[in-house]
C-alpha cells in the first residue's frame, strides 16, 4: 500500500515495517503497520498503514518527565481516513468496532484526505479508522513514547511479549 501511494521503499525500508496488534489478536479489526523513517532524540517520523475498516484504538499521548507529551502531525498521503477527536459528536462515516461502545468515546469525525493535516497537541485523545480502500499517512511527532501511551480499552497491551 505504501509503494501502491507512490512512496519509494528501499529493502530496508520493507524489511522494518511492524505491525501493532495491541494484543488483541484481531489485527484486521484493530491494528496498525507502522514503518518509523527516523526517531531521534527530539524528532520523529512515520508511515503508518491501516487496511481497509482498520481502527487504531483509541488512546493518548501523556506526560513523560517534564515532557508534556508527544506532539503529533498528521498527514494524509492515500486511501479513506477518519479521526475522531474531542469535541461535538458528529460520527457519520465509520464505525466502533462491535462490543467496544466504551472503548471509543472520542466522536467528533474529521475526514483526512491525501495531503490533509491534523495536529495533535500532547494529551488529546484520538483514535482513527480507514474505509474501504485502506489508508496511508504520515506521522510526524516530537520525542516517540508509544510505550508509554494510555488507551482507553484496558485489554490492550502495546508491547507485544513473545512467550515460549
């Protein structure tokens, strides 16, 4: 899908895409690939990828330290992409993922198109969902903490343990 928007990947590129199923095992339903193009001290960047009526779960960036929190720029690059944010419920075009009514509480909906930007200030709870042909977007953000990241579904875990 990356290649498919007209993003050049190198081996390398390809050989580091991840994929972030939360511990939910339902990948399809809740998940995200990410490929991380850099993450330095200060500065990061992102392609992330979501097939077609994937949801990344609903969570937030909190304080670390004296840190307020990762700062997040969203930029869309192809496909159908939703948002959903605080403010007025306005949800028209996508979906809570069935069973997790509780889990998705941010419903204002702002539709990301190819090269449409939202900004994600520190703390701002968030989840977004492609539509039927999947999407592909930039994520540039300041000092990367996704370890640290909250969600609002307790069952997830964001590091994925691999057990013997």
């Amino acid at each position: 899908m990356i290649q498919a928007a007209g993003i050049y990947l190198t081996e390398t590129d390809k050989m580091n895409i991840t994929a972030a199923d939360f511990g939910l095992n339902q990948i399809k339903t809740e998940g995200v690939q990410i490929l991380t193009l850099f993450d330095t001290d200060r500065m990061a960047a992102k392609i992330l990828v979501l097939l077609p009526y994937q949801t990344e779960p609903e969570h937030w960036h909190p304080p670390v330290g004296n840190d307020p929190g990762k700062e997040e720029v969203i930029r869309g690059i192809w496909g159908d992409l939703t948002f959903y944010i605080p403010g007025e419920d306005n949800m028209k075009e996508g979906f809570i993922v069935e069973g997790k009514e509780k889990c998705y509480t941010m419903r204002h909906e702002i539709a990301i198109g190819p090269g449409d930007q939202l900004i994600l200030p520190p703390g701002t709870k968030h989840w977004f969902q492609a539509g039927k042909r999947g999407a592909v977007m930039y994520s540039f953000s300041t000092k990367v903490t996704d370890l640290l990241d909250q969600f609002t579904d307790p069952n997830i875990i964001r590091e994925t343990k691999i057990e013997e």
